[in-house]
C-alpha cells in the first residue's frame, strides 16, 4: 500500500508528466484557455490513460509476451488507445455536446497525446503489476489534468491584466509552463521510488 501512495504522489507531483516529462504539451497548451475545458479533456484524459493503462498491460502480458510479439507494443498500444478515444469521443457527443463542441480537434487529438502512449509503454518499462499500471495510469492522468486546471486558471487571469505586447500569445502562455515547471521540480527532493 505505501508503494502505491508513493506512486501516486510520484506520477502527480514529482513526475508529473507535462512539467517534468514534457508529454502531452499539444493538449496542454491547446486546451489550456478555459478552465471548463480543461476540466473535461483532464476527465477524458483520465478515463483513456487508466483504461489504457488496464488493457495494455492485458495485452502485453497475456498477447504479446506469450507468443514473443513484444516487437508490436507501440502499433497495439495505439490501436487501444485510438479505440478508447473514439469511445470517448461518442459518449462525450451524446452526454454534452457543449464540451464536445469545446474540445474541438483536441478530443480526436487525445489519440496522439504521447503521454497515453508513454504510461503505457512506462507500465511495461518499470515492470509494473496490473495494479500498479491502473494507479500509475490513473495518478499519471490527474497530474496531466492538475497541470491543464493550473494552466487555464492562470491564463484566465491573465486576461485581464496588461501584458507587454512582445509578450502576448504563445510567448506569454510558454514562460508561464516554465515557471510552473520549476515549481513543481520543488517536489523533487520530496520522495523517491
């Protein structure tokens, strides 16, 4: 159990995967203006990393393994993941077509988020059991949602305050990743695996 807290707190804060990884950067910019839309691509992003993060970890241990496919993970694990964003994508155009319509090109894009396919590639990297796949999986998710949450409440904020034009746009949105990277490298010091 204290290795699934440690776990946890290490896929969220010390590793969080866009601040200390740089995965999923596209996600994390685009969908980063609005802290409602933040919210519900961090909730998509969680549904698809945990059950990514199940199915591969079947895939691989019971499919891949066995038979000495190993050499196809990264084109399996794809497929999985383009499958659970293509279920989320038609749940989210029936339940809410606002969020749907919010989400844009960024819902369809969750299949190329490198960051799903990185935990799990990651899960069989550190030979991880089935339920430390599923938490890291899942902590990996909400430390993705945690970085776009932060994000969107600050550039909603800085909306409204004057930022030097040299600095506007992309620029702005940049150094702001930076600072909040070198925050959360404060975590670093905090535990190890």
């Amino acid at each position: 159990m204290e290795r699934l807290i440690a776990l946890i707190f290490l896929a969220i804060f010390v590793d969080n995967f866009v601040f200390m990884r740089f995965f999923g950067i596209c996600p994390f910019i685009g969908v980063s203006r609005k802290i409602e839309t933040a919210i519900g691509m961090g909730m998509a992003v969680i549904f698809v990393m945990t059950m990514a993060s199940l199915v591969t970890w079947f895939i691989y241990h019971l499919i891949l393994e066995p038979f000495a496919l190993q050499y196809l993970q990264t084109i399996v694990f794809i497929l999985v993941i383009a499958s659970l964003v293509q279920l989320v994508e038609i749940v989210l155009r029936k339940v809410s077509p606002a969020l749907y319509q919010g989400l844009g090109i960024f819902l369809p894009l969750i299949t190329t988020n490198c960051a799903i396919l990185a935990v799990a590639l990651l899960n069989i990297l550190e030979e991880f059991t089935l339920i430390e796949s599923i938490v890291f999986g899942f902590a990996a998710a909400v430390g993705f949602t945690l970085a776009l949450v932060i994000m969107a409440g600050l550039r909603e904020r800085m909306e409204f305050t004057s930022i030097p034009k040299a600095f506007q746009g992309s620029a702005i949105t940049l150094i702001t990743a930076g600072i909040l990277s070198i925050a959360f490298m404060g975590f670093r010091g905090m535990m190890s695996l």
